[in-house]
C-alpha cells in the first residue's frame, strides 16, 4: 500500500513536470492566455532574464568603481535581488512617489545629497517597520540613540515615526559623518553599521574607501542596496516594472494643528475636524495612544487630512 502510494505521488509530480515544461516552451503559461495573469509565472519563476549594468554609476556625485569586479559584482547582485523581489519592489517604488517629496525638502534645507534618500529604502523599504533589534521608523532608529539627539520616545509619543522628525534625525547623523570622514560613501555607511566598527576596520585594513574595505555583510552591501534601489526606481521599465503615473501613491494632502494641552480622546478630536481616528492615526503614527498627554511646555503638530484627501480629489 504505502509502495503504491509512493508510485501515485511520484507519477503525478513527473505528470504536472512535464505539463509545465509543454505550457513554458509553448508560451500558453503566460496567463493561459487570460491578460489579468500575462506574466505571473513566466516573468517570476521561467524568466532568466538579466540587466546590464549602467557604463558610470554615482552614490551622491562620488562615482562607483566598476572597473573592479568585485564592485560591479556586488552591484550587481542587489540590482538582480530587487530586480526579481517583484511584490517588494513595486510596493517600494509606489511608497517614494509618497515620501520623496517629504524626504527631498528637508535632504535639501541640510545640504545632504539628494541620493541618500535612496538610504531609506535600503532601511524600510520606505515603511514604518520595526527590525528584530528594535530600530524603529523609515530611517530605523534605536530607541536609546533617538534619545540622545533628543527625540521625544515613550508609551504615548515616539517621534521615530514622524517622518519629518526622523528625517532631520538621519539629516544631523549624515553631516557629522561627513565631516569625520570627508566623503558621502563612508557617511552613508557609517549610518547602518555605526561610526564605531566603521573606524575600527578603517584602523585594521588602513583603507579608507568604502569599496576597499571588507566589512559586515550588512554594511557590505548597503551602499549597493541603496543604489539599486536608485536605478530601479528611476527608471522602473528598465528593470522590468510597467508601473504607470497613475498607479504611484500620491503624496497626502493635509493640514497642520498646533498642540500644547492634552487631549483625552483622540477620535472625539479627529470628528472635530471631519475625518476619524484611522485617519488621524494614519498620519500621525507617531501618536502611539488614543490620547496625548504633552510634555510641559511643548508644542506638537497634528496633520489632519486636506478636503479630498482620501478619495484622491
């Protein structure tokens, strides 16, 4: 019995082998010709298409060293991950449509170079998410390190949220790299593995340019991550993303709301001024409670959707 089962599976895997084999060189996998399906399995999974690299690369005006096969290798390698992590990806390039325009303003207000921007992909993929260790928002910050540089993080406020907040956190970390090291390759990584082990290894290997340096895998690719995500995102057709205009996620309108008393219950104050609490909590997800209770003295800005937020008007 348990023989001729063994015989049934094995039959029926070399059947639905062989099925899938006809329907590849046959071209009918493509969505058995049905259009919402064109390319669902043969772009993800039969596809071996590559890209080719560009002949000069930048990371903010400081010109990748492709010449040497280890760099163009590595670059390589993150451009083909991002490349064929198609949910991920497409997901990334519709959240930057959102977020640069934010980003962008206040890279520019501190004179850090439009590219670094590109670092929060590489962080969060452009999400408030929160990493094993405990890093927290777009730009990954360590609760004890927000802290330091003075951002306001407990049970009721954690300002790693706030975009703009974070933002100018990442901002003031960017300039003192740069000014301790005197380029934008090694300030950027400076930001994922810490000036600490960046100085270390510096000492060990008596480099001090980041493609010659062996560092930890994360650190390692970082910069390479980064500027994967900048050719993708630049030109999405290129590497394999018919993604239209109209299907980026558009910036959010809305309007501002200085704050310096509690507030007791945040959905009461969100119908206040017409909209609701998810809403509210959308754009503020740096308010953790439905409540605020305000540190002495301090003012908070409240976004509240613009007229015609939601729908798109």
């Amino acid at each position: 019995m348990l023989i001729s089962r063994k015989k049934t599976i094995v039959t029926a895997i070399l059947l639905a082998g062989t099925l899938l084999a006809i329907f590849a060189v046959a071209g009918g996998f493509r969505g058995f010709n049905n259009p919402s399906l064109s390319g669902f399995v043969s772009d993800t999974i039969i596809s071996n298409k590559t890209y080719k690299l560009p002949d000069n690369v930048t990371f903010a005006g400081e010109k990748m060293p492709l010449d040497n096969f280890d760099t163009r290798e590595s670059l390589e390698r993150e451009l083909l991950t991002s490349a064929y992590r198609h949910s991920s990806t497409i997901l990334i390039i519709k959240r930057a449509n959102r977020y640069f325009p934010v980003i962008e303003k206040i890279l520019k207000q501190n004179n850090i170079p439009d590219d670094f921007k590109y670092l929060a992909a590489a962080e969060s993929e452009y999400s408030n998410m929160i990493s094993p260790a405990g890093a927290t928002g777009l730009w990954q910050i360590m609760e004890a390190t927000g802290k330091e540089q003075g951002m306001e993080i407990n049970t009721v406020v954690d300002e790693r949220y706030d975009i703009e907040k974070s933002t100018q956190f990442a901002c003031d970390y960017f300039r003192k790299s740069y000014e301790k090291y005197g380029n934008w390759t090694l300030a950027a990584a400076s930001y994922n593995g810490g000036r600490a082990a960046l100085d270390e290894q510096i000492e060990i290997q008596r480099q001090t340019n980041y493609y010659d340096l062996l560092l930890s895998e994360e650190t390692a690719r970082y910069i390479f991550r980064a500027v994967a995500y900048k050719l993708v995102i630049s030109d999405p057709e290129k590497y394999g993303f018919g993604i239209g205009k109209e299907e980026l996620y558009p910036p959010l309108n809305y309007n501002e709301v200085k704050v310096d008393t509690a507030i007791t219950d945040f959905s009461h104050f969100a119908e206040q001024f017409g909209t609701n609490y998810k809403l509210l909590k959308f754009l503020n997800p740096w308010l953790r409670k439905p409540y605020l209770t305000p540190k002495p003295g301090k003012v908070y800005t409240i976004k509240i959707p613009a007229e015609g937020m939601r729908s798109g008007d």
